[in-house]
C-alpha cells in the first residue's frame, strides 16, 4: 500500500491556501471553493489530465461547511485519498465524498464547541480582564499567542490528516476532545466570575463622580436583561439597549442628568 | 478636539493607515487566518497603536469587546460589522485628538464622548452588515462562475476566483473603514457638542454599563445554573485579591 506523501514545500502551499478556506464563503455552497483552491493547489503541482481535473472539479464543487480550525485534518484526509486513488487503489464509489461530509459535519460539530461556545468566550473574557487592569500590551500577547497556536494546529492537523486518512475517525472521536471541551467552558465561566468581581469593584471607585448605588442597580439590571430575555441579542442591539438604559439613569442620577 | 468641517480630511496618511488595518482585519476576521487580531480589543488597541494612541484605543476596544463577547458565529442571521467599524471609529477619534481615557481604570468615570464614539460603533457595525452580505452574495457569483471549469478543466480559474473573493473583501474593509472614520471625524464627533446634557449624561454611562450587559449576556449563554458555582468562584477569587491589595 502506497503511503501518501507531501514534502515541505507542498505541504507550505496547502496550508497557505488553507487559512483563506472561507477566503470565498458564499450563502449557497458555503466553503465549497475555498476547499477547492485548497485542494487545487496540491492537486496543480501533479501532472495534468483534462478528463481527471473535470472529474476532481466536480467532486469538490458541492455543498461543503467546517470548522477553519480544524478543517485540516480533513483537508490532509483528503489529499491522503486523492493520493491513494491516484497511485491506482480506487476508493469506492462515493467514498471520498461520504467521507468530505461525514468528517466535516463532526469537525464542524466539534469546533463550533471547542472554538466558538468554549475558547472564544473564554478567551475574551481573558482580554477583558487583562485590559480592566490596564494590561493592554498582556492582551495584546494573548492575542498573539492564541494565533501562533492555531497556525500550529493548523499545520499539525495537515500533516496527521495526510497520514492517517480514514483513520482520522479515531482522532475525533478521541474523548480528550470533550474533556477540552467542558474545561474551557468551566474557565470561562469563572473568568466570568473574575470579571464580574472586578467591574463591581471598579465601579465602586468611581462612586465620586456617579451616584455608585444607583449605578450599581443599572449594571445588575443591564446584567439581568439578557438572562430575562432569554435571547441573544447581538452585542451591537445590546450597546443600544445600553444606551436607553442609561438615558433612564440620567433621570434618576441629578449630578449626571444635569 | 479638532475634527472640522466637510471635507476635512486633517491627517490623509492617517486615514489611509486605517484604511490599510481595517482591510487586513477585515480578511483575518473570517477571510483568513481568523486569528482574533480582528476581535474589537485587539483591533482598537492595533488601530491606536498605528496611530500613536493606544490608551484610546483601550478605552474603546475594552467595553465593545465585552459586549460582542457573545457574538458567536454560529447559526446567526444577524454578522454586523463590527471590525471595520471599531477600526474607523478609533481611528477618527485619534485622529480628531478626541482622545478618550479608558472607563472604570484607575478610578476613571469615563466621558460622554466615549459613549458617544461607541454608540457609533454599535450603529456602523448594523449597518456594515449589509456591505457584507453583498459581499457574500457577491461571493456567490464568484463561485458558480467557477462552474466553467467543470467543463474545461482549468484549475487556475479556481485559485483566481477564491482570490478575487479576498481581494473584494480587503477592499470592502478599507472602504468602510475609511468611510466609518470620515463620517465620525466630520460629522459624529462635531455633533457631540450640539447634544442636549441629558443625552451627553447618558453617553457618559454608556461606557459604564456595557460590561453589565455583555457580562449577562456571556452568562445567558453559558447557562445561569450550570455556570453559578464556577462564577461565584471567579467572583470571590477576584474580590478577595482586590480586597487584600486595598488593604
């Protein structure tokens, strides 16, 4: 069995292409031509053949959607299938596209909880702490890190999917990624915690210039808005629901109203 | 302050500075590479940095990146365009010497005008959303042009298509960038003045409220019963450090 390979060059070009895969993310296809050029650019550095171009065009042409985080090892899965096939060892019919779907809806599935609903939120929360104490080059730093990581992850993940291809399986569903998962979200919610603490401290040393209890009660008001309502208003609705909320406030606060 | 009149444009090699960051985070925020230097944070501080006034860029970047920490990008109608907005914002404010000092650091209120500013973040960022779904649908068309090489097997259209796609994106983030900036240098920031005193109070309080907001909005997400034991942690751990270092 031939064991698919990439060598450093390529796999540089592949990654590149990599991180713009949502470069061209429309409403109909989604990612479907972001995955496309990325597979294009190992697939152009083989030799040409009109008819097999048209038939990898077609193949990747469809519907595609995942999480750009982890969208590599699919990628590399891929290419891995692609090599297999052609070095003569032709994959079932209509293996590589169940396997295109199959894995990218659990990657997606995946990184939506690992990226969006557990880092991302947890991550800001970190900046958010560092920059109310002023530490705004430490924010700066985490910011940096956080992308130095994911760019490693992201070549990292290549190269697993290029070498394991449908084995990839197994990587998913790995039980670390769960535990990943809820050990985020319990940091979050505690450095939600940490940055509650501090904005009531700090709003009760600014008590000289505002009427501090009555600013107090907007802010546990504003905190509880969103739980009451139950819905998730977009930050930008919620800054206006902010704004109407102060304006009450200036007619309660005298120094403030004017 | 010393934004001026129409047509003023003050400092064009500051305009076209941001014009050149609100692109490039305009790529990073979903384009490529998406690595959070496009997070409001980050962006004010990099816009302020660029522009030789980081502190306003924290002040402005700090209570929008509380804000929008529930803005996730997953399953949601609603995208906004709060990296261009936040980019030209800041940038208008340097740049009118509208400089702003962070909320609630260092014993610090906060202004009016930084409420004012960040009102006009929240309201260019609902109506940047429009220019990014046409970019998107834009996108579409990109796509299926693509659709020719199914038939004649040219594979470099494909590459050139999905970088035209990033090259619109670039350029849909300097221009609204830039004209996020003109409009606040011009018209938002001199309109400050004309405000009546109640709505300036309220501005004042902008800044101070949002975290309230965000923070609430975090917690909604997370789930107020799950996460209660583990905020009561972070909120006592936080509140016993601040009391000892008072002390």
């Amino acid at each position: 069995m031939t064991t698919p390979r990439l060598d450093t060059r390529d796999r540089l070009r592949v990654w590149l292409w990599s991180l713009g895969l949502q470069g061209s993310w429309n409403p109909q296809r989604m990612q479907n031509l972001g995955l496309l050029a990325t597979l294009v650019a190992w697939r152009s550095r083989r030799p040409h053949d009109l008819e097999d171009d048209r038939h990898f065009c077609r193949r990747y042409y469809e519907f595609f959607n995942t999480n750009p985080y982890l969208a590599n090892f699919l990628v590399g899965g891929l290419i891995h299938l692609e090599q297999q096939a052609a070095a003569g060892q032709t994959p079932p019919p209509g293996l590589i596209r169940m396997f295109r779907d199959s894995l990218g809806r659990a990657l997606a599935s995946l990184g939506d909880q690992l990226f969006w609903m557990g880092l991302r939120p947890a991550f800001t929360l970190a900046l958010c702490l560092l920059g109310l104490i002023g530490w705004w080059w430490a924010a700066l730093g985490l910011v940096v890190c956080f992308a130095a990581g994911q760019l490693v992850l992201r070549w990292i993940s290549l190269e697993q999917g290029l070498r394991l291809g449908m084995d990839l399986v197994d990587v998913v569903s790995a039980r670390g990624w769960h535990r990943a998962v809820a050990l985020v979200r319990r940091s979050g919610m505690i450095l939600a915690g940490a940055l509650g603490g501090l904005y009531v401290l700090r709003l009760q040393d600014v008590a000289a210039s505002v009427d501090a209890s009555l600013l107090i009660m907007g802010a546990a008001f504003g905190m509880v808005v969103p739980l009451v309502l139950r819905r998730r208003l977009p930050g930008e609705f919620l800054m206006l629901l902010a704004f109407g909320l102060a304006l009450a406030l200036t007619f309660a606060i005298p120094e403030s109203g004017g | 302050m010393t934004a001026g009149g129409f047509l003023d444009w003050g400092d064009p090699v500051g305009f076209a500075g941001a014009a050149v960051l609100g692109g490039l985070l305009a790529l990073d925020d979903t384009a490529y590479a998406q690595t959070w230097l496009s997070q409001p944070l980050p962006a004010a501080l990099l816009t302020g940095l660029l522009l030789g006034d980081p502190l306003t860029g924290l002040a402005l970047g700090l209570p929008l990146q509380i804000v929008l920490a529930a803005n996730i990008p997953v399953g949601q109608s609603f995208t906004g365009d709060a990296v261009t907005s936040t980019v030209g914002v800041t940038a208008a404010a340097v740049l009118a010497e509208a400089s702003q000092t962070p909320a609630l650091l260092h014993g610090s209120a906060g202004l009016p005008e930084l409420g004012w500013l960040l009102l006009a973040v929240s309201l260019l960022s609902i109506a940047g959303q429009y220019a990014v779904g046409a970019e998107r649908r834009g996108n579409t068309a990109w796509m299926l042009r693509g659709h020719r090489t199914l038939r004649d097997g040219d594979l470099g259209r494909i590459g050139r298509l999905h970088l035209r796609c990033m090259q619109v994106t670039f350029v849909r983030g300097a221009v609204t960038t830039v004209a996020a900036a003109y409009l606040v240098y011009a018209v938002w920031l001199p309109l400050f003045g004309h405000l009546p005193a109640r709505v300036q109070a309220a501005s004042g309080l902008l800044a101070l409220l949002l975290p309230g907001l965000g923070l609430g909005a975090v917690v909604e997400q997370y789930g107020l019963r799950r996460s209660a034991p583990w905020l009561a942690i972070g909120a006592a751990a936080v509140v016993a450090l601040g009391t000892v270092v008072r002390a």
